[in-house]
C-alpha cells in the first residue's frame, strides 16, 4: 500500500526505506481498512479527513431506489481516493431528511441529533491529530445541521467544511435544465444517476410530478402541510438523459476537488 506509505512519511517524516512496495494506485486512504497503528501514523495534526454523508434509506420515487444518495457519496468517495492525498471515513447513512418522511423507508434524524452526529465524529478524530475535516455531503436539508455542527466544531478549534450541492451545481444547472422546476429525484439527480450507476435507473417509471413549492416538505396526498408529489419526485424525471449526468457529475467532482484545496490552506479557527 504505496499510498498509505506516503501518508505514513508525510505525517511522520520518517525517512527509512520501506522495501519493496505495491505500486500506488491512489493517493487517499480508507480509514476502515487500516489497522489502529496504521491510522495512528496518518492522522496528523496536516491530515484532512473527509466523511462522506449519504442517506441509506430515502424516497427518490418510483424510478430511484432508497439507497440513492449513499450511492452519490460512494460513487464521489471513489473519486476523491483517486485524485486527493486525504483519509477517508466510513460513510454515514443517517442525518437530518425531514422532507420526506410520508413515504415509507424513509430515515430521518432531528436536526439537533444530525449536528452531534457530525461533531461526535469529527471530535472523535481530532483527538488524534487531524483539525481538517470535509463532509461530502450529498443533502440539502443536511446543509443547516452542518453549519451548526461547523460552528460548533469551530469554536473548539476544527475547521469543518462541507459540499452545498444547491451552490456548486446552480450555474451548470440553470445551462441544463429542461423541466419547470424541483430539486428532488428530477431530471438532473435522475441524470445523475444514469450516468453514475444506470442499472440503479428504472425510466420506465421515470415520472414528471412538479407543483410549486409549498410549506415544508412533501405530502403524498393533496391537502397537507407541504407540496403534493403522489410519487415522491419533485420535477421532470423523464427528462433525464446520461450526458446531463456526465456533465453535473464531472461538474460536483471539481467543485469538491476545489473545496479541498482550498480547505488546506484555510487557517483553523482561533479559539478564546
């Protein structure tokens, strides 16, 4: 594992030679897969520690499985192992999805219990050293959590920092879009996916269900708090098409590689 070994002398400048080596195949590391000595010798206090956050179980309609957003972190996990010298934390499959709580399957955690999920986690590692951490995050109701959980994490002196979908995908969005309106299992998460995982895509149960926004989440009957979807989709899945995909996609990974870049030249908080 060439790439932990580099890791391994950048965290602790050791010099020796280590013999023979397997060629590097990335530069990032899973932190589930070393063993506690390995991950004592990698989180150093230059270390940045990216957690991927995707739900495990959350409506996506008829055409998407529940699983779709855990499929979105892992698929851009793999992309930052490739291109980033960074350990890797084993995904969270829970956090704040109170939209979506009519359809059956769906997981949601209150918001207070999201942000200390997140501060648990990253104050767990910081105790070893790391004080950079990035939430790749695949959410937009996780966004408010994050921040108090970045705010929270800041005034002990972590920096944590965050993927906002809503910000780095509006300008190749608004070149894209097709359909009236929606943000959720539309045409361009629907695209996504067919570019990603397409044996993960059903289109022939691809549906267009969009209302204008109202209230607070999504209702399965008309009538209630927030927006009617009888599917659960909010836009036009049936516009989706792989090369919409393929330029969101390659569009998101930049923007993380970005806000990696830019977290390791940002100054950690100061605390009083």
């Amino acid at each position: 594992m060439r790439a932990l070994f580099g890791l391994l002398l950048l965290a602790t400048g050791c010099p020796r030679d280590p013999g023979p080596q397997p060629a590097i195949d990335r530069p990032g590391v899973l932190l589930g897969e070393l063993t506690w000595l390995e991950a004592e010798r990698v989180l150093g206090p230059d270390t940045i520690v990216v957690i991927p956050l995707g739900a495990a179980s959350k409506e996506h309609g008829p055409h998407l499985r529940l699983d779709n957003d855990w499929q979105l972190a892992e698929y851009f996990k793999r992309r930052v192992l490739d291109t980033s010298a960074v350990v890797v934390a084993p995904t969270i499959g829970y956090h704040h999805y109170p939209a979506f709580v009519e359809y059956p399957g769906s997981i949601n955690l209150r918001a207070d219990v999201a942000r200390d999920l997140v501060v648990d986690v990253c104050a767990s590692l910081a105790a070893y050293g790391p004080r950079r951490f990035y939430v790749l995050n695949t959410g937009v109701s996780t966004v408010p959590p994050l921040r108090d959980a970045a705010a929270e994490l800041a005034s002990r002196g972590i920096l944590m920092e965050f993927t906002d979908l809503l910000r780095t995908l509006e300008p190749v969005e608004r070149t894209l879009a097709q359909q009236r309106g929606g943000t959720h299992a539309d045409e361009l998460e629907t695209s996504m996916m067919l570019y990603i995982a397409p044996d993960r895509v059903d289109m022939s149960k691809a549906v267009d269900d969009w209302r204008p926004k109202q209230g607070k989440g999504f209702n399965r009957e008309p009538g209630g708090a927030g927006t009617w979807s009888a599917s659960g989709v909010w836009g036009d899945a049936t516009l989706a098409t792989v090369e919409k995909g393929r330029v969101l996609v390659e569009a998101l990974a930049a923007g993380i590689e970005a806000d990696l870049a830019r977290l390791r030249s940002t100054p950690l908080p100061i605390t009083p």
